[in-house]
C-alpha cells in the first residue's frame, strides 16, 4: 500500500515539539515523522544541539582593571577620531550631544549596560513570549517582570 505523502514539519513546530509543548496526538505524529525524515530530524538536531550550547553559555567576569583598560582604550580612539572630525555647524552640535552620551556611558558602564538590557528585554519580550525561551532560560521571565514592575 502507498504511503500518503507527508509534509515537513516547520522550525517552529519542531521547536515545540522538542520544548514538550504540542499535544499528545501531534506529539507522536511528528516522532513517527522523524524517524525517516532525515531533513526534519537533522533541524532538530540542530534545535537541540543550539539549546545545549545556550544552557552551557558562561560569561567571564570582567575585573575593574579591564573595564579601566578598556575605557582608557576606547577614550583614546574617540580623540583620535575627533581631532579628524572637527567642524562647525550643525555637525558640531551633534557630536557635542553625542560626546556627552559617550563619556556618560564610559564614566557608568554598568548602569548604561543596565539601559541597554532593559531596552533589549522590551524589544525581545515579543520575541520570548512566542516560541516560550522563558522554558529554556527561567530566568527571563523573571527578569522580564521585574522589569515590567521597574519601569
């Protein structure tokens, strides 16, 4: 007997499948489906593999030797770049509001990394909330209301 031709599972679906999120009955359609679907096992095989490298992904500390380094490094190449740049005008205007900006977040880099993860934490919430991280990263839902409580 022929076998009813079969479609492939999108990315999506696979994902839910491998967070345990699809329904029992779909659940064992797509196992079957995978067993000779090389092309949809091989896409959650890499769903899988990109989950472990995530649940393993460590970030070093960096000390205040660095930090001072870094900004040393950085406010050097900013005067470099300025002596070059010098005008008038409008121009002028722009990278004086700029250059305020700049030194703020070289003076404070953990408050202004703070902004910059608040603002990646709204403009990603959409984004979290639709294929459910907050099941891979727990963290992220709590962040994101503590956030929502903060701001």
């Amino acid at each position: 007997m022929k076998r009813p031709e079969e479609r492939h599972y999108s990315e999506e679906e696979l994902l839910v499948h491998m967070l345990g999120e699809d329904a029992q009955s779909v659940a064992v359609q797509i196992e079957e489906h995978l067993g000779h679907c090389a092309e949809c096992a091989g896409i959650l095989g890499g769903q899988r593999e990109l989950l472990r490298l995530v649940r393993e992904w460590a970030v070093p500390l960096l000390g205040p030797a660095a930090w001072d380094e870094q900004r040393t490094r950085l406010l050097e190449f900013y005067r470099q770049e300025r002596g070059r740049t010098a005008g008038s005008g409008l121009a002028s205007r722009v990278e004086a509001g700029l250059r305020r900006v700049w030194n703020y977040a070289l003076e404070n880099p953990l408050t202004t990394l703070g902004y910059i993860a608040a603002a990646v934490a709204f403009a990603s919430e959409r984004t979290i909330t639709l294929f459910r991280l907050e099941r891979i990263l727990p963290a992220t839902g709590e962040l994101i209301e503590f956030l929502r409580q903060v701001f």
